[in-house]
C-alpha cells in the first residue's frame, strides 16, 4: 500500500504519461547524454518505480561493479525514502532487494545473443518474473542495428520493457537539427522512445525526442535535483 | 640483523578447492628435498600426497587440518602452513594466517579468480598478510594466464603484473621466461629437478618486453631509484627485485608467478620468489596486549634474547599425546625451559621441542623468534599465549564467528559413549567454532558449528580416529528471537509464606535494539536501591537465553528501567531478580516478539550454460539472487538464502551441474522467518513442550 502511494506520486508516471501511447511491453526506451550527467539516476528511478509496486526488475550492466550498482539503488532509495517521508522504510527495502537481479557481463564484446540467454535463464528456469529490464553500459558506438533488433524481438517475444542507456562521447555536435544523438540515428526502427538529458541553467532537463513514430524535441517537465539525483517535477 | 632471521620465512599456501595446492606443496617438498618421492593426491598410486595426512583428507582429497612443515630453499629455513580451502573450515584458515608473514595465493589456470579465491583473498588481507599470486595448471585445456592476472587485478581489487610468461600453453606448455632476469627457463630430469636456463626464444622476445615494461611500470611506483633508471635505460636485476620486494612486503603489489605443478614446472622459480619477495619475519609487526597494563598494545621484537613471547595456533592429538604447535615471536625457546600460560595462569616446563615435517617429526634443543615449532605434553588450548614467566601478554585474539548450525549426536553403545566424550573435548579445544552442550531438556548432546561439511567431518573424525559410532539427529538451525514493539511493564513480585517474604516492584519498558542486549536504568529517587539494580539487570538476562516463542536465545533488546518500589525488610537480591523476570513475561508477547533465522551469503559458480537452473534452485530455496557476474563461459552467482533451505544442497548443485558447479556460503545476517514458518516452529516448540510435561 505504502508503495502503491510512493508510486503514484513518481515522477516516472509523469514521464509516461506523457509518451504518446505510454510505455510497455515489447518497448524499448534509451536514455541519452555525456558521461556523468544522470543517465544512470533515471534508470534507478523507473527501476526503483517498478519495485515499489513489487514488480520485479532485472538491471543488466556491462561495465560497473555489482557493489556500485547496488550503492546507485540505496543511495536513491534513501534519498526517495526521505523526500517521501516513507514509514516501514526497512520492510519496503527488503522487498526493492527482492525483487532486483543485478546481471553483470565482464568481458569486453559481450554478446547480445548470451546476454539475452542469461535473462532468459532466469525469467524461465530461473523463476523470476520481470517484466523490465535495465541495461546500462550497452556501447551504441559499435555497430550494433542486429544487436537492438534482437532485444526488441525478445521484449515483444518475452512481453519486456528495455530501458538503455546510452553514454554519447566525441566532439560536438552530438546532436542533429531535432536534437537526435547522431550515434542513435541508424537505430530508430528498434527504439520506440530516446530521451536526453542537457544542462540547462544549473539543472539537468530531460528532453523527449523520440516518441514511438514521432521525432520532435519536447522539452518534459522534469529534471534532475543535482543535490539528490531524484527527478523532481518543474 | 640477526642472519638466521633474515633467512627465515614463514608462509601459508591459500588457494580454492581443487587448483592444485597439495600437490604444489607436494613438489615444494620434493625439490627441497623433504621427500624422495613424488606422490599424488587421492592416492592414485597409493601413497597420497604427503602434506594431506589425514585419512579423511586422503580419502575426500582435500585437505582439512593445517599441518606445518620446514624446507631448505637456497640456505634459507621456510616453514609452510599447509590451509585448508573451504570454508566451512575458515577457523582453520584464519588461524594459520595469524601466525604467517606471507602467502602464495595459488589460483588455476582456467578457472581464475573463483568464490573461493575472493573469501581467502579477503582473509589475507583481513590479516595483512603479504601474497604472491602462483597461476597453476598451465597445461590444463583452456590456461589462461593473461586472464588470471586481470582478474587478479579487477575481482581482487590487486595491483598485480606478471613475473612471467609462458613457453607454450595447454599440452604445448614447456617452461617460462623470466621477465626480471630476461632469460628462458624449462625443467628437465624426470620430476622436472634439473632447471635449465636458455636464452628467450625469438617469437617471445617482443611479448617478453611488452610485459616486461608492465612490470616496471607498476613497481616504478615504489622505488625511486627504479623510476630514474628507468628514464636513463640502465635497470638492473637487483633494483627491480628491491623494487618488487618493497612493493609486496607494503601489501601494494602482487606478483604473479605461474607453471604447472602437476607437470614439475616453475616450482623452483616460485621457491626463488619466496626468498626475494616476502618477508621474513623480522619485518611484519606483531603487537600483544600487556594484561597487566589494562591490555596496552606492545610491540614485540624478534629478538632472541629478550623474554619469550608464543602463540599457540593449533593442537594435534599424536600417537604421543598432545602437539602444540606454536609460533615464536620475541625471544627463544629452550627444551627444559618454565614458561608461563597467560590463560591458564599455569607455568610448566617445555619437554620435547620438534621441528615437523607433515607426519614426521625433528627434536630440536631450541628455537628462536619468528619459527614455528612443536611442543609435546603442554596442556593448553588453541589461541593461548605463551610467555617467559614474568610477562603477561596476550597476542590479539583471533576473531571467532557464531556457530550456526547445531545437530544431535548419540553414541550408539556405551564403550563409544566414554570415547565420544574425549573426541569432544579434544575438538573443542583444537576448534573454537565448534561446540558442544548438553540440551537440558532432552539430554541430548549437540554440537555446533560453520556449516553442514563442517559437522560431517567432525562426525567422521570421530568414526576414524576415535571408533565411535554416532547416531546423528537432523541438523538444525540456530534460530533466534527478537521483539519489534516497545512493551511497558509494570510488575510486582511478592511472596510472604511465613519467615522472611519477598518483595520487588519494576516499572519500565522493552524496546527492540540494535546490538545484542542493553540494559539502561533511568529509575530515580531511589525507588529501587541500588544494590538492587544489578539483580533486575541478572533476572531480564536470565529470560534472555530462552524465548517464549520457540525457547530460542533472544537478541536486540533494550531494557529501561524507570521506576520501582521496595520494601526494608523483604526486598532482596532474589526478590528484584524475580521482579525482572515477572516484569519480562508480562511484556514479551505484547513486544510483539518473532524469530529470526540465519541468512547466508551463498555464492555458486557454475558453467553460464547451467545458470538458469542454479537461479531456479536458489529461488526454490526463499533466496534472494543478489547479482550474476558472467565472464566468458563462468557465471557467479550471489545470493542471500535461509540456511535452513541450504541442507543437501550441494548434492543438489553436483547433480544439476554435472559436478561442474560448486558454492561457498557464510552467515551474513539474522532475518525474519515467514509467519507460515514461524507458526509451524510454533507448534512443533508447542507439541515438544507438551510431551515434556506428560514426562
């Protein structure tokens, strides 16, 4: 019950409300910037969304250690606890961890067919009944068109929601004309939704520019406090 | 500086299960010409390697109890703690790291950095204890050295580079190039004894620099005198060992060694790294506590002619009574000599005084700082310090987790039962982790310990070396309770029945805490005397050791005490103790109590092709898969499980796997049980209770 509140007043539900057609299975949605400007902190959130309504999540990661990741969930976690002045903090703890699976794939040029065999494994002889899938670290900048069409493939297949990240990098622009990243251009037909994150005046504002069949720059009501990493409503 | 110290040193040889350290110690031994044959482990050709000498160990081909042995490498005295590698048995382990200046962390080829690995890694450091890093089994389908070192690197969290490269991999595998000496190296002779040094083979000359430069690179770090030479191109060979010395000895470098013991190659070369690399003795700091100064750390010197300071590490049961094995860290120690047990507070006199080698034994007149040795016929217990009567010191204690799992032994006649009662005593005093008690109610004996394995080997010890037959109940888990609620008490305990009455009145409340127990008195006015106030603390701690739930040990309770009422003439001790005890029962169920099992931090590493099916088998068992690291075709899995579910697992794992998996699993927190379980320990504490009654 706690969480069903918690989670009614996300601004992740904001977010999606305002995705023409909303968000679900068989979708995938990236989230798109520099390095260090929060791309990880959004992923945790809609996550973190989706425990609080105990619905389990899977957070795949190419790069990180499984303690920081862990460290990236307890430290918003305290942080929403606190801004939502959340009772039975440590009961609803348990269960976030309960329902979280954190896979890590080491080794550089980690293949998308293994990496979609070990989600496999544990939403089927594994037991585990996700329904989205963090994938934080996936490298955009090799060609990877076959890559994101089997990840779309096994979340329509599976009745999945991917949320990527993607760490764009090199000189500007970075972005074309729409506020599309280049790197993601050849990618559109696997992405249904990209949005990118910019500092703006002293704040980190999202920005929808791809919304399922619509390219258009729209900037969201929502942006990142720099002190909590939470999103806030503006 | 004293030479024999310089020309000491003490190491232990860590490795998981199965990566090839008993028979690494094996041709340790063979090269250093303590044995004169080669065996092999589980006893292929009927002799079984020479360090694993107990039966069971031969039998199972792991190796459970720390035997130490000396060895002569290039005039100098290294004494080898052979550990075990699970842990299950981690007391064992953490008992012979206290006592070595170093380590070879031994890991394989193929399999690298595994669960195992990360539990005795942490060890080693836990204990600060310098390690060199030997990659075995570079014959083995798969050898990967390369790999291993990265992942000494990024799982271990180590700074390490290679000391070499290999000639060769797989079955293709023929000697080493070393990178501080730039020279080829292959063992020739029928056990590899003759080391035949060549020049680097041409299509390994450019690798051998590339990985030479990475070695500078990360021991320039810790010499300054290196860095320049390194700027001006004119390293020399003792610069770098200096450099690689310093490094490791400061716990800021590992160097990685490699070969195949099982093939008899780059042994001796690792022999060599041992002398130039770790320590000897009188170059780690050791600190006891001065008992007699409130336990003011004290350093000691290793110095042969100050007053003798011992520690005993660990007792053995020979065919001539008690082995002590003890390390010398100040002073020396003289066969006919008094000394002083600073536990016991008992002074004996040193009989016979050896030097071991695995199952045989050396008499020696006396031993100095920084050996290990043998004592015979000293009645002590592991962990004891022994001084030089007129010290009183005590080297740190070792850190001892809680048992966890408890199980019901009977034997099964009675010349067994006299033999059973020595078994135990004597493993309790070789093994803190285990215990033993008698179960007031139903008499039967339990004992306690790490794990499932842990007790299984301790019920065989006692078959094989004791001939007792034991009957053992089902293994149980030590389950706890604990309040969640603040509860108020109001309680007066008054008797009068004739002659002196009793009278004692508490006031206050219970609250759930953090810790194990506190008990806080905030009763003013002296409503209560003071004299008093101890006994309420005895009768709420008294209620402590059983609750009422299923009668297990209560934790994370917080008495406050606030106010009270006595009376002149029948109020005593016994009186308030029995108020407090009232005062508890009145509040225990309205704290709303309930039981906490043990979760254990389970880690499985299997072949990835297997991992759904390990994920789905944790699951089974109410555990939390934490996290899955997958590298190339391993998967590590991480996992939070109630013991309770663990029982049988791994014959679970082995047969889901193939044999290909394996798991380690340690206690990592008390938790809540499910309500449905908690109701059917419940009942069945209920029916127990019942049939004692009818009794």
């Amino acid at each position: 019950m706690v969480k069903k509140i918690l989670s009614a007043r996300s601004p992740i539900k904001t977010l999606e409300k305002n995705l023409r057609g909303g968000f679900g299975p068989g979708h995938l949605g990236v989230f798109a910037s520099r390095k260090g400007v929060g791309k990880t902190a959004c992923l945790v959130q809609i996550a973190l969304d989706r425990l609080f309504e105990e619905k389990p999540v899977i957070h795949v990661s190419y790069a990180s250690r499984v303690d920081y990741i862990i460290s990236w969930y307890e430290e918003l976690f305290k942080n929403l606890a606190s801004r939502e002045n959340l009772k039975s903090e440590m009961e609803v703890h348990d269960r976030v961890v309960r329902n979280r699976v954190i896979l890590n794939f080491r080794q550089e040029g980690m293949k998308t067919e293994q990496v979609l065999k070990s989600i496999d494994a544990l939403l089927g002889p594994g037991n585990f009944a996700a329904r989205t899938i963090i994938v934080d670290g996936f490298n955009f900048y090799l060609p990877c068109a076959e890559d994101l069409a089997r990840f779309k493939q096994f979340a329509t297949k599976r009745q999945l929601e991917f949320w990527f990240s993607c760490s764009l990098k090199g000189e500007d622009p970075l972005f074309d004309h729409l506020g599309l990243p280049f790197v993601l251009k050849d990618y559109l037909p696997s992405l249904d939704i990209i949005i990118t994150l910019e500092h703006d005046n002293g704040r980190v504002r999202l920005n929808l520019v791809k919304d399922h069949d619509q390219i258009s720059s729209k900037k969201l009501r929502l942006k990142l406090d720099p002190q909590t990493l939470l999103l806030t409503r503006i | 500086m004293n030479e024999n110290l310089r020309r000491m040193r003490n190491i232990g040889i860590s490795a998981h299960i199965d990566s090839g350290k008993t028979t690494l110690t094996e041709r340790i031994l063979y090269y250093c010409k303590k044995i004169h044959r080669i065996h092999e482990v589980k006893g292929k050709d009927g002799g079984g390697a020479t360090m694993d000498y107990m039966e069971l160990e031969r039998e199972r081909g792991i190796t459970i109890t720390s035997a130490t042995t000396n060895v002569t490498w290039n005039e100098h005295s290294i004494n080898i703690i052979d550990t075990p590698g699970h842990v299950d048995f981690t007391i064992e382990v953490e008992r012979s790291l206290r006592v070595l200046d170093g380590a070879i962390l031994v890991l394989c080829s193929v399999g690298g950095v595994q669960s195992q690995t990360l539990t005795v890694d942490k060890q080693l450091k836990r204990y600060n204890v310098p390690a060199i890093a030997f990659v075995n089994k570079l014959d083995r389908i798969g050898a990967n050295p390369f790999k291993v070192k990265d992942q000494i690197n990024d799982k271990l969290g180590r700074r390490a580079a290679l000391l070499q490269v290999p000639i060769g991999l797989e079955d293709r595998f023929q000697g080493l190039v070393d990178l501080v000496r730039m020279k080829a190296y292959y063992f020739d002779g029928p056990n590899g004894e003759v080391v035949r040094e060549e020049e680097i083979p041409p299509e390994l000359e450019d690798p051998a620099w590339q990985y030479r430069e990475e070695l500078l690179d990360a021991v320039s770090l810790f010499s300054d005198e290196l860095t320049e030479a390194i700027l001006e191109n004119r390293v020399t060979r003792e610069m770098l060992l200096r450099a690689i010395r310093k490094g490791t000895i400061n716990r800021e470098f590992t160097p990685v060694l490699m070969g195949s013991a099982y093939r008899n190659k780059g042994v001796q070369l690792l022999l060599d790294a041992v002398v130039n690399y770790l320590p000897d003795p009188s170059e780690v700091e050791n600190i006891a506590l001065d008992l007699d100064r409130e336990e003011k750390p004290v350093v000691l010197k290793a110095d042969p002619t100050l007053p003798c300071v011992a520690y005993a590490f660990k007792l053995e049961e020979g065919p001539y009574g008690q082995l002590t094995y003890i390390r010398i860290y100040q002073g020396s120690l003289r066969k006919g000599e008094e000394l002083y047990n600073t536990r016991s507070k008992q002074k004996f006199k040193v009989g016979r005084v050896v030097r071991m080698h695995a199952d045989h034994m050396e008499d020696i007149e006396e031993t100095g700082s920084g050996d290990i040795a043998a004592l015979f016929g000293v009645n002590c217990a592991s962990g004891d310090t022994i001084c030089s009567p007129g010290l009183n010191y005590a080297m740190t204690s070792i850190y001892v987790p809680e048992p966890v799992i408890s199980l019901a032994i009977e034997a099964s006649n009675k010349l067994s039962a006299d033999r059973l009662a020595k078994a135990l005593n004597r493993f309790i005093r070789e093994d803190p982790t285990f215990r033993v008690y008698i179960d007031p109610e139903s008499k039967q004996t339990i004992i306690q310990g790490m794990g499932e394995l842990h007790l299984d080997v301790y019920v065989e010890r006692m078959k094989r070396e004791y001939r007792v037959e034991v009957v053992t109940g089902r293994p149980q888990v030590a389950y706890r309770e604990a309040i969640t609620v603040r509860a108020d008490f109001d309680y007066t305990h008054k008797k009068q029945t004739g002659g002196a009455g009793q009278f004692g009145r508490v006031i206050g409340y219970l609250e759930p805490f953090d810790g194990q127990y506190e008990f806080v008195n905030e009763v003013r006015g002296g409503h209560i005397p003071r004299e008093f106030i101890p006994s309420c603390d005895k009768g709420f701690q008294a209620m402590l050791k059983k609750g009422q739930l299923i009668g297990s040990p209560i934790i994370g309770l917080r008495v406050v005490l606030t106010d009270g009422q006595f009376h002149p003439v029948d109020s005593s001790d016994i009186a308030f103790q029995m108020a407090a005890q009232g005062a508890f029962k009145q509040a225990y169920r309205k704290a709303r109590p309930q039981i906490l099992e043990p979760i254990m931090k389970v880690v499985v590493e299997t072949p990835s092709e297997f991992s759904g099916n390990v994920f789905g088998s944790l699951n089974q068992r109410r555990g939390i898969i934490v996290s899955s690291i997958e590298d190339g075709s391993y998967s590590r899995i991480e996992a939070e499980v109630p013991l309770s579910e663990m029982f049988g697992y791994s014959t679970v794992l082995r047969s889901m796997t193939q044999g290909q998996a394996e798991f380690t699993m340690e206690f990592l927190k008390y938790s809540r049980l499910p309500a449905a379980l908690a109701e059917q320990l419940m009942e069945e504490h209920r029916q127990k209770l019942e049939a004692g009654d009818k009794k």
